[in-house]
C-alpha cells in the first residue's frame, strides 16, 4: 500500500520522455542524502527519547516528484527523484529531505491511515526537525524526465472523456464508477475506432 503524497504532489505514470540533458544526482550526492535522511531520523530520535529505524532510501523517483515515502508489502522506504536533485541540490536537501522523513515518522507514530497527509501531526514533526511544514516545491522541470500518461477514452451520455490509465486500470481491477457531472450517468469505456 503506498502512503503519503511527495513534495510535489503531482505523480505521473506511463512512458519516460526525456526532455533535456539533466544528469542524475552522482554517488557522493546520493551518499549525501542518504546521511541527512539518517540526521533527520537521529534528530527526532534524540528529540523524542526513541528509536526509529533507518529505513532504505532509493533514488529511483523519476517525473515531477521531488520525494515520496511509501509503505510497500509491510516495508517502508523513501524514494528520491535524482534528476530534481541534481537541478535543485541545496533546496531538496533541506526541504524535501525532512519532508518525507517526517511522513515516515508520522507514520510510525500515529499509522498513516489514522492522520491527513500534511495534517497537523505531520505539521508537528516537520517544526520538530527544524523544516518549513508549508513548504511546497514548484521546480522547473525544463530538462527533467517526466512521464506521461496514456489516455484511453470513455464516454457518458452527454460527451466523451479522455480518462488516465490509472483511471482506466481502477475501474477495470478495482471496479472503480466515475460519473459526469452534467448528465450524471456512469462513464463507459468508448468504442475504439
């Protein structure tokens, strides 16, 4: 199950277009990183009389997100984009670095399904790191690979949609209902041409 928004909240999915000639983050940055998410968890560590675990940092973000915490099968990790850290270094490592670190904690104190994303617990962990909780990164991303979604196209009554295929794949597996809001009729899967 994957938890908590990253800094910046817009995940794309789909094929990688490459937009520019930006290098990822090398080994020495990525070692970098790698100990201040360790500082920042030490930090709270020391703050709340605890003992947290560092968790596996990963550096294999790619798209607009600058950072994500994710819960996946029973294992926490962090995830790093190192094409947005190689452009914006500095701003990333003291933004988006305790951003997602304080998701981790606020996960592991209170559950991530009992809190808001960026609600007051998470609020509260970022001020105890140190960090701006109203931080909101908008990053250029001229030269920066993104994804793009695929686009599949489904109709109601009244129009056609053209709806994302993480759309498409929850209405197909998951058995999501999306509607319209003029005519309110279900969407259906168009006929393709």
């Amino acid at each position: 199950m994957a938890v908590g928004p990253p800094t910046v909240t817009c995940k794309l999915t789909g094929n990688v277009e490459a937009m520019g000639s930006i290098e990822p983050i090398g080994e020495q940055q990525r070692l970098s990183v790698t100990a201040a998410t360790a500082q920042c968890v030490e930090r709270a560590n020391k703050l709340l009389d605890t003992n947290f675990d560092l968790i596996p940092v990963r550096f294999d973000l790619t798209g607009r997100a600058a950072g994500m915490y994710k819960v996946v099968r029973g294992q926490r990790i962090i995830r790093y984009n190192p094409y947005l850290f190689a452009k914006y270094f500095d701003e990333n490592l003291s933004t988006t670095v305790p951003h997602e670190v304080a998701h981790y904690l606020t996960d592991a104190v209170y559950g991530y399904a009992n809190v808001k994303p960026h609600g007051s617990e998470w609020r509260t962990v970022m001020q105890m790191l140190g960090a701006d909780s109203t931080v909101h990164c908008d990053f250029d991303l001229e030269g920066i690979p993104v994804r793009r979604y695929r686009r599949i196209r489904y109709r109601c009554r009244c129009r056609f949609f053209e709806l994302t295929s993480i759309r498409h794949n929850r209405i197909e597996h998951q058995g999501a209902r999306y509607y319209c809001q003029l005519c309110h009729t279900e969407l259906v899967l168009a006929a393709q041409d």
